[in-house]
C-alpha cells in the first residue's frame, strides 16, 4: 500500500487524525462566543489531547482583536481601593514612563521655582505687607497705652500693661503705697486698655491667618503655573481616555496638596548640613511617598498578537488568579497598589486559558474560585484567608476586573463524569464536551494519514525517517494497542515513543532509514523492560509452582484465560479453573466470593450458570445440587465475566465425568441463552498461554478457544501467528457453549448434554431415596 522510498518524501501531517467528532465540537466551541459555553476535552491519556488544544487554540486566537492593558493606579480619596483602567495594548507600558517622566520634572520644576528669586521676592514683599499691618497694630495700642498712663510689656504669658509715673513704670511696691481709690482707677483703666489689647491680637491673629492664606495662594499659584503645561502635555497626549484624564486631574490636585512634601524634598537637597536632622523628623518625604504616582502595569498586551492564549502548567489559586505581595519592614508586613500581580485568568481575558484538570483539583481553593469568576465575568485579586479572618484587618481591595475569556479544561473520562454528575455549576459553565476516541478505522486514507503523521514526528524531532516496512510496523503495533486489526489507536504518546526509540536503534546500527527490525526491536526492548513480573510468573509455571497442564484431560478442571494489568504493561496468564458437585441444593457456590475475592461482575457471571443450568436441565426435574467453583492458586482476586465459559464446562464435566482436553484454555463471556459473548484482552490472553505451552513443550495440539466475535480484535505477535501457519499451536472460534464443549470434551454436544442430564437425574433420584429414608 505505501509507495513512497521513506517518510522524508512524504508531506507532514497538518492537522490531527482519527477524532472527528473532537474537531467538530472543539471547532463549534472555539466559534461560539457566549457565556457558559467553555469547553471540556475529554479522553484517555495519551491521545493527542493537549497537542491539538495547543494548536487548535493558537491558531483560532490569530487574527482575532488584541485586549487592552490593564493598569492599577492609586486611589486619592480612598487608598485601600486602587483603581483599575484599560488602555489599548501597548498604550499601558507607554502611559507608565509618561507618568515617571511627569512626576521627574514636576518635581524638579517644583523645586526649581521654589528657589526661583522671583518667589521669594514675592513671597517677602507678602509678608513684609503684613508685617508692616501688624507692627502698625502694635504701635497705635502703644500709643493708646501711654495715653492712659501705662506701658505694654510682652511676656510669655501674653502682654500686660504696667502703670507709668514720671514716665517711667511703676513699681510693686509703689503700687501698693497708692491710696485705693487710685489703685482702683489704675485697675479700671488696665481693664479698659486689656480689652483693646485682646482686640489688637485678634486682629494681628486675622492678619497671621489671612497672610498664611495668601502664601498658600501664591505657593498654589506658583506650583500650578509650573506644573500645569507639563500635565497638560500629557493630557493633550491622552485625551480620547477619559479615565486617564480623571486620574491626571486627581494626581495635579495631590501634588498641590502636599508640595510640602516636595518643598521639604528641596530642603533635603540644599541643606546638606542638616539633611541628617531633617531625616529624623516627622513629616520628612520618603521615596516611598511618591509610589502613589506610579503605574502598576497589571496586564501587559503589548507583545500579544492576536487573542492571548494562555497554558497554566500550574494553575494554584495565586497563579490563575493573581495575588497582593508584601514586604517586610521594621517587624511587619507592608504592601501598596504596584504589589498587585496579576493571575492567568487576567493574562488570558479577551482570550483562551487551557488548564489541566487533574492538576486544577489539587489546589482546594482554585475550582469555586474559577467557578465564582465565569458565573461574575469579572475576577477579583484577593488573597487566600482574608474572607477566613475572625478579626477584619486593613489590608487592599483592588477594583475587580472585568474578564471575558473561553476556560479549556484537559481531563480524563472519570473527572468529566464527576464533575457532570455531582457539580450543576459545571453543567451551566462547561456546555460543549470535547471527546477524543481511542481508536479510528484502518482505512486506507487513515494508513496514509498515519504515514504522514509518522513523517510530522520524524522532521520536528530529528529523527531517522522510516521506509514502508518501518511505517507498516508501526501500524501495525497501532492496531495491537487498538486491540482490533480493523482499527488503528489514538493513542499517539505511545506511538511516539515507538518512533523514538526506533530512531534510536537505527542512529546506533548507523542506518539510513528505519526498518520494521528496528522497529520490531524498540517493542521488544520496551517489553523487556517491563516484563518482569510476566517473567516470574511463567517461571514458576516451568518449574510447576503455578499449576497448569498442557497436556492431557482431566475432569472438572478447565484451563481458563486472564489478563494482568501492571501499571505499565499488560500481559496474559493462564488460570486453572476447577469444578465439584455433590449431593444437595445450595446450588453453584461461587468460592471467590465466599472468600471476598471476587468482584461484581464475576458474582453476577456465576448466577447466570445458575440460570443455564435451570433453563437446559431441569425443566422436567428438580437440580439436586450442590457444586464450588474456584480459581486455583487466586491470591489477588478476580473481576470480570471472561471466565464463564470455562466455569460452566468444568462444572458440566464433574457432573458428568466427562474429561476435558488440558492442551486447550477457553475464554469466554456467556449468557442464559448459552451464547458466547465477546470479552477483552483475547490477543494477550493467548499470547500467555502460547507463552506457557512453549516452556512446558508445544504438542501440535494445543491452542485457545474464543468467542468467533473476538476474531477481529486478533492482533498477535509474529511469534504466534508463525506457529498457528506451522500447526504448533491453533486457535478455535465458538458462537455458541455447545461449540465449545465439542472443542474441549471431543464428543459431540447432544451425546454431552445427555450425560450430563443422565447424570443430573441420578443424583435426583438419589437425593429422593435418601429423603425417603429418613422419613
């Protein structure tokens, strides 16, 4: 079928194969732009489902709008809430230098007009007026006072006025030698004259607070005739943006508010002599004053192109949805606005964000947080614990951000139906289910597309290209992991690590290409591997710790089939089943399950014996039976309806007598009616006891008897097709139990199932003529 030299001369594969429906619904799902229609891909590990969300979503995110940048700016009127504004991408990065080049000049601008001496000119001349207004005030009180006898004396209890004679103040003890009427006319005028010195100091208070006013004035005057053309620059810049505007008028009116910070700044820098003495003092600008002018720049799409799409290998709660750093300093923790981080749900908005589930459900707080931000459309940075504190503390509330985003979670069959059916907030969110198949049809198209794929690894990888009896192999093995020679496996990592390993054989034997025996010598090596329990366990059966005949017949013992799974390799070994009947009516006891060792599935496979028997046996006479069933040398426990043939026939043959071949296993599911049905692992279930008649010596006669549906799933090693061509070992197909008990007994049905009845009979009558006994 391949006609090409070698996969280099192929065209790569672009797309993924063999899961149409995924494509479809993913395709749907990505076009789809309406809440709650996020998108779950399911399937088993392994089948291409992360490679294709990354392809799939990075090339659905092109030529989509970029979103805009988000920036955290402080909040003047309330500073535990920083507000949040969007500019165009790349707008963000660019206003946050405009704004660190603004605050640069307005402080130096500030500084430089405040040693302007120009200022100070104005400034002296303003407060030499009320200087002059005030001296004014205080020498016509003066002049007052000495009209009325008395002289004014400042104290730092205030002024008092003191009693002339002869021009010069009066004495205590002179006072007191006055008579008292003149004392009391003294004291008479020193209140009258107080009263005008308390009017006095209101008036030069007024005039303190009223030059103060007008310094504040000028000082405000000064700093907006400074400062305005450069915000303006800025705001002429950014005048499409009304926010931008709100936040530039907010930031000017700070600035005035505090230019005793930024004058005190100017002190610091030309008082070199007492810069340290000012460092001690309250009140002293701080470089971490002016962070309040700065911009965080919370989401940075200047380098996006397109939608974003963003993959959170880790997605705990802080990395999907950002979080409030802190710093310690002298003993605490302390954090401001630019402390803000953003998380991978603000990254991804207006985009994709493609978590994977299994990883998602190990942080206990990320699910109903994701859950909370869909149902909102708005995300929230918060914290772990603050919603948890017994006493509230103080502490950032940033302004939610609003978010638009298409969550694709990445998870397996087991998370889905999970979530489906305990979780109605996931039913409401996730709407469209990506499910990716195991297997495709091994058409013709699907081989060549298989070849492509195979070319696709080869030239991303840098591996050995392979010719056609290399890429026919690994087809091959696809169908195997497929279990079915009509279907070809998507599980494309284990494919993967064929070809690499391939390659690898190849690179090391220095080969041009890779041929089906490097090929075929990276599946062993990768058994080999793992096979080391298989191994042990047919060690023993060689050396005949595990019983198994291969040879001969025997009555009421059957070879049956079963498959082990361990992690990483699976294989089949043969089980000896045995059968025993006895007088009774207990009916089938089913062994396993009496001791704990058996699932559900087998419990239910031995009452339908129960049901067969009934049905084939004794509708003319009572079954006065008592029969056990077990797997022999079961220490592990036993699951599964694969086994039910094998336990009717061995159970039918102690009945009877009749021997049954041990050179011949059987699996095989079966139903009341006495069809076989079909059952997993038939190619590993032979290969096991084709592996345990070859250590104990192959016959000619040997061989396993399946259901005639299983045909397809036949996949063997060449190893044992080669020895079924040479008639070493053969392998027999049953539709019906009858089918199978001609293969195993030799004989045919209708003489079996007479003796069997015969021999059903008997015991009846015998059971009867004991129960007359005993009566």
């Amino acid at each position: 079928m391949f006609s090409f030299r070698s996969t280099e001369d192929l065209e790569p594969l672009s797309d993924i194969i063999g899961q149409e429906r995924a494509v479809k619904a993913m395709e749907f799902g990505l076009k789809i732009d309406h809440k709650g229609y996020n998108i779950f891909m399911t399937g088993l590990t392994g089948t291409g489902k992360t490679s294709y969300a990354r392809a799939v979503v990075k090339k659905a995110a092109v030529g989509k709008p970029i979103p805009d940048d988000i920036l955290y700016v402080y909040n003047f009127t309330r500073p535990e809430k920083p507000i949040a504004i969007n500019l165009p991408a790349g707008k963000g990065s660019e206003f946050s230098k405009d704004m660190e080049k603004l605050i640069a000049e307005v402080r130096r601008e500030i500084i430089r007009v405040f040693d302007d001496e120009n200022f100070e000119n104005q400034k002296q001349a303003l407060i030499d007026r009320y200087q002059r207004a005030s001296m004014g005030l205080f020498e016509k009180l003066d002049e007052t006072a000495k009209a009325e006898g008395f002289t004014l004396q400042r104290t730092p209890q205030g002024i008092i006025t003191i009693p002339l004679r002869d021009g010069k103040p009066m004495s205590q003890e002179e006072f007191e030698d006055l008579s008292d009427e003149e004392r009391k006319a003294l004291e008479e005028k020193g209140r009258t004259l107080q009263g005008r010195i308390d009017e006095t100091l209101r008036k030069v208070r007024a005039l303190d607070k009223q030059a103060r006013e007008e310094l504040a004035h000028l000082e405000r005057d000064t700093a907006l005739a400074t400062i305005n053309p450069l915000f303006e620059e800025v705001a002429v810049k950014y005048a499409e943006f009304a926010e931008i505007i709100s936040y530039l008028k907010s930031v000017k009116e700070d600035i005035i508010k505090n230019l005793s910070v930024f004058r005190t700044e100017r002190r610091e820098k030309t008082d070199g002599d007492s810069q340290q003495i000012l460092n001690l003092a309250p009140n002293v600008p701080h470089e971490d004053f002016f962070l309040r002018y700065r911009v965080n720049i919370f989401v940075d799409n200047r380098a996006t192109k397109g939608a974003p799409v963003i993959f959170e290998t880790n997605p705990t709660y802080y990395n999907l949805f950002g979080k409030i750093e802190g710093k310690a300093q002298f003993g605490a923790i302390t954090t401001d606005f630019t402390m803000i981080k953003s998380g991978a749900i603000h990254r991804a908005s207006g985009g994709y964000l493609v978590l994977q589930a299994a990883d998602l459900f190990k942080d206990p707080y990320a699910w109903d947080t994701l859950k909370r931000t869909l149902k909102n459309s708005e995300a929230r940075v918060e914290n772990i614990g603050e919603q948890y504190r017994t006493v509230p503390t103080v502490t950032l509330k940033p302004e939610p951000i609003p978010v638009r985003v298409k969550v694709i979670l990445i998870g397996t069959p087991y998370i889905y139906s999970l979530l489906n059916a305990y979780d109605e907030d996931f039913r409401k969110l996730f709407k469209i289910k990506v499910d990716f198949d195991v297997e495709m049809d091994r058409t013709p198209e699907n081989l060549k597309r298989y070849a492509a794929f195979i070319c696709h690894i080869c030239q991303n990888e840098g591996l050995i290209h392979f010719d056609p009896t290399g890429v026919a192999r690994v087809v091959d093995y696809s169908s195997r992991l497929a279990e079915d020679k009509k279907k070809l496996s998507t599980r494309f990592n284990e494919i993967v690590e064929v070809l690499y390993e391939a390659s690898a054989w190849a690179a090391i034997d220095g080969s041009a290409s890779v041929t089906r025996d490097y090929v075929d010598k990276a599946i062993e090596q990768k058994v080999y591997r793992s096979n080391r329990v298989e191994e042990k366990l047919f060690s023993m059966i060689e050396r005949g710790e595990i019983l198994v005949d291969t040879r001969g017949a025997a009555v009421g013992q059957i070879n049956g089939l079963s498959v082990l799974d361990v992690g990483d390799y699976i294989f089949g070994q043969p089980s000896r089943i045995t059968a025993r009947t006895y007088l009774g009516d207990e009916g089938v006891i089913n062994i396993e399950r009496e001791a704990k060792m058996s699932g559900h599935i087998h419990d239910k496979a031995v009452m339908i014996l129960t049901g067969y028997l009934g049905e084939r046996y004794a509708k003319d006479m009572p079954l006065t039976i008592s029969a056990s069933i077990a797997f022999e040398q079961n220490y592990g426990g036993i699951e599964g309806d694969s086994a039910t043939c094998a336990e009717l026939i061995a159970l039918l043959s102690s009945i009877s007598g009749i021997p049954i071949r041990q050179d011949l296993a059987i699996t095989g599911s079966l139903n009341q009616h006495g069809h076989v049905q079909p059952v997993g692992g038939t190619t590993y279930k032979i290969e096991g006891f084709y592996h345990a008649c070859k250590i104990k010596g192959l016959t000619g006669t040997q061989g396993v008897v399946i259901p005639c549906q299983n045909i397809d799933n036949l996949m063997l090693k060449p190893e044992v097709v080669e020895a079924v061509e040479q008639g070493k070992f053969h392998i027999y197909s049953a539709e019906t139990i009858d089918d199978a008990i001609e293969i195993m007994t030799g004989i045919s049905a209708e003489e079996f199932h007479k003796k069997v009845k015969a021999s059903l009979k008997k015991m009846a009558e015998t059971a009867r003529e004991f129960m007359d006994e005993e009566k």
